[in-house]
C-alpha cells in the first residue's frame, strides 16, 4: 500500500470520530501551546536582559584600565597587576596581536567642571578616537559626532549631562527640587575648568606657603557638536560624559598643566609626572561574546588590569536557563497529559475496528501498512494540535508583550518579555508530531498482533 493511500486511509478514519478527534487534538493543542508560551517567555527575558546589559557597554570588549592608581576592594592592590605598565601606543599594539582581537580603542578621561551663567556642573570628560562613536551606533538626539582637526575642540553631550547641572546659590537642579536647568547646551555659552584645583583655591582665597595668591585658571569654551539621543531618565553607557576627539584633548592638557601633573594621569615613584600623556583606559573588542572570557584572562596574565562584564552576563544567562527550563518543564506536563489522550483515542480505536483489521490481514495487507496507519492517524493528530497550538501560542505572545509594554514603566520591563523565534516554532511542531506518533506506537504494535481469524469472529 503506498503511503498516499495509507494517509487517504487514516485521515479519512480521523473524520469518522470527529468528537473523539477534536477533544484529542484539544489536548495536544493546550499542550504545545503551553509549552510554547512558556519557552518563549523565557527566551524573551533572556533577550531583554542582554538587550538592558548591552545598554552599559559592549558586550563583546574587555577594559583595560591603567592600575598605577587603582585599588580594589580590599583597599590593596591586585597582585597580579603590574604598575609600572602603562596604556601607551606601545601596549596597543602588544593587545591588537592577541587571538580573536578585532580592534583597540583608546580613551582619555579627565574631571573638569562645567559652567554656564549660574550654572555649574562636574563632568567627565572623555576622549575618544575619530570614527569610534559612530562604529557603536550612538543615536543622537540632534548634532554630529565631534571631529577632530578643526580648530577648536567640539564636544558631544551626554542625555543625563543636564541632570547634573545645577545653581550652586540656590541649588535647584534636577537632583535637588526635580527643576531642569535653564541651559541649551547647544546654544547657550557653556565653559569648561579643567584645572579645577586652582580654581577652587582661587575661589577660596588660598595662599600657598610661597605666599603667591592663585590664578584663575583659564575657562575653555568648547563647541556643542551633537546630544546623545534619549530622555532626561533614559540611561545608556553614554549618558553621563561628553565626549570629544582624543587627540585634540590630549594637546589641550598637555598646555594646561604644562609641568604639572594632570589628573588621573600616574606619576613616578618620586610622584612627579610623565612627559607621556597615559590613556587612562584601553577597549579591547574581541570577534564574539564566546571569547570574552579567555581574552580578559590572557589580558591579565600579561600584568595588566582587565575587566569586562562577561561572568556578570554569563551568570545571569544561566539562571535565565534555568528560567527556560522550568518554564518548558510546566509546559512539557500538558503536552504529557496529550500523549496519554492520543495513546486512549488509539487503543479505542483498534477495539473498535478490530473487525476491520483481521479483514485486512486476511485479504494480504503488509503488517507494517497496518502499523503505519495507526501511526499516520497518531501524526497527525499531533500535527493538527501542533499547528492550532502554535497559532494560539503567537496569540497569547502578542498579548503578553501588549501587556508588558503598558506596565513597562511601573514594573521595569523592556522590550519583547515573549519571543517566539522560527526555530522554536519549527521545533514544537515537529516535536508535537513525534509526540503523537510514540503515543500511537504502541497500540500500532496491538493492531499488528491481533490475529487475523480472531479479528474476523470479533463482534
């Protein structure tokens, strides 16, 4: 019998018994659907979580930080940490030619104040090469990216800069009363104190022991290239610092504390400075996630000071893991309880056609046709289930997800917490079929046993 007829055959069969039909497939569809739903919810939160921790920095870079004036912790230094290594040309070269190393970014940071009319504020100010800002995608509210080479150093806003800016007088700013300062920093005359020790001391009248009363320092007036896109309570790894081109900032202090120590820049043993300008932090992008973790170990064997967020992201994918299981387990017990309903409607069936059967067997029929019209009944069962499941799967994602995103704000949810991607969909279907046919098989073998004469005296 060719399988065409076997299919004709069983299908033709299922439709005899439509109420016994529908409240199997029921079954089946409760259970893929469960199963489904669940599964999907926690690969959504699996996908929010690395979505909300790519919100805080690459997730495929190792940081470097110069460890000359870094502790941890415990308040001692890391043993394993050299310092008298220092982030120069030289060490990014020695980090390019590491395996799986895609590129090096160096950055350098100093503190400096911020001011504009009444206004102040204490910032972070950072230098970044040409071209970095763009090759992470940092969407801008309005502007450009800063370019080096044109003069005059321009700078790039982060979105929360404007939080920190307050009237140091009557201290309203947003941390104080939840006022907006009256500055566009866009537009607006907006200066920049990178000396902020002597302007402090100037401000306070300080006399040092030559008896030399202190000089203001000079006020830099930057240009505003662009705005990090993103509310006043959006937070990104960009948020809190303006940016601006490293080399044009490493000129800028080299003139500013000419012979003096910069801050955040090492000294030596005598605590006098370098004539080198240190970067104070390397980016180190590796080709993928998976190489994260080696990477950073070879980084710090090498006796320099590397982090990166991958044991943080890696724990919490393991827990999400856990998640998915649990989640696919619950689901898994309907589809259970499915199997058991087809494993009854079938064993039903053979008693009810055992006649049918013993007349088939008499008249030459192949066993193994027998068998597999039982298990195509038993199939597709599994896959009409399968594909109504699904349908109501997608149903109860979109709904959850509508749900979500209205109660996003009061209970911090982002993105999809229910994605169901086509592997999964491919996977439930082809899984709900298997499920009907191992629960047809067995009462497959029982038709295939039944002897033909005693089938034919049945009543």
């Amino acid at each position: 019998m060719k399988f065409r007829d076997l299919l004709r055959l069983s299908t033709s069969n299922l439709f005899k018994r439509k109420l016994r039909t529908v409240l199997t497939v029921l079954g089946v569809m409760i259970g893929v659907a469960s199963i489904v739903t669940m599964v999907s919810l926690g690969l959504g939160l699996s996908r929010s979580l690395t979505e909300e921790m790519s919100t805080y920095g690459s997730l495929t870079s190792v940081t470097v930080q110069d460890a000359s004036n870094m502790y941890f912790y415990d308040g001692s230094s890391d043993s394993e940490v050299d310092e008298n290594k220092h982030l120069d040309d030289d060490a990014i070269a020695e980090l390019s030619q590491l395996p799986n190393v895609e590129r090096v970014v160096p950055m350098i940071e100093t503190s400096a104040l911020l001011k504009s009319g009444a206004y102040e504020a204490y910032i972070t100010l950072v230098g970044v090469p040409d071209g970095y800002l763009e090759s992470e995608n940092v969407e801008l509210a309005e502007g450009t990216y800063p370019a080096g080479g044109s003069g005059q150093m321009q700078v790039m806003y982060g979105n929360q800069i404007i939080n920190q800016i307050y009237n140091p007088k009557t201290y309203s700013g947003y941390w104080y009363d939840g006022t907006m300062a009256d500055v566009d920093l866009m537009n607006d005359t907006v200066f920049f104190i990178l000396d902020m020790d002597s302007y402090w001391n100037f401000e306070s009248g300080y006399v040092g022991e030559d008896g030399v009363a202190p000089k203001m320092p000079k006020k830099h007036l930057f240009e505003a290239s662009g705005i990090v896109a993103g509310g006043v309570d959006d937070y990104n790894s960009y948020s809190y610092y303006v940016y601006c081109n490293i080399d044009d900032l490493k000129a800028i202090l080299k003139k500013e504390f000419k012979g003096r120590t910069i801050p955040g820049q090492p000294t030596t043993s005598s605590g006098k400075p370098y004539k080198e300008i240190y970067y104070n932090r390397l980016l180190v992008y590796t080709d993928s996630m998976d190489h994260v973790t080696d990477l950073q170990t070879m980084i710090s064997g090498m006796g320099y000071s590397a982090s990166s967020d991958a044991e943080w992201i890696q724990s919490n994918q393991k827990q999400m893991g856990y998640i998915q299981l649990v989640l696919g387990g619950i689901g898994a017990v309907s589809l259970l309880v499915a199997a058991i309903g087809i494993a009854n409607t079938m064993m039903m069936s053979i008693y009810e056609r055992t006649k049918e059967i013993g007349i088939m067997k008499v008249l030459g029929c192949d066993m193994y046709n027998i068998q597999g019209m039982f298990l195509i009944e038993a199939g597709c069962i599994g896959f009409i289930g399968g594909v109504v499941g699904l349908i109501i799967s997608g149903i109860l994602s979109w709904v959850i997800n509508i749900a979500a995103a209205s109660m996003g704000d009061a209970m911090g949810l982002s993105g999809q917490i229910s994605y169901i991607p086509v592997w999964l969909a491919a996977l439930s279907l082809v899984f709900a079929v298997l499920v009907g046919m191992l629960a047809g098989f067995f009462p497959s073998l029982r038709a295939m046993k039944l002897s033909p004469l005693a089938a034919i005296r049945n009543e």
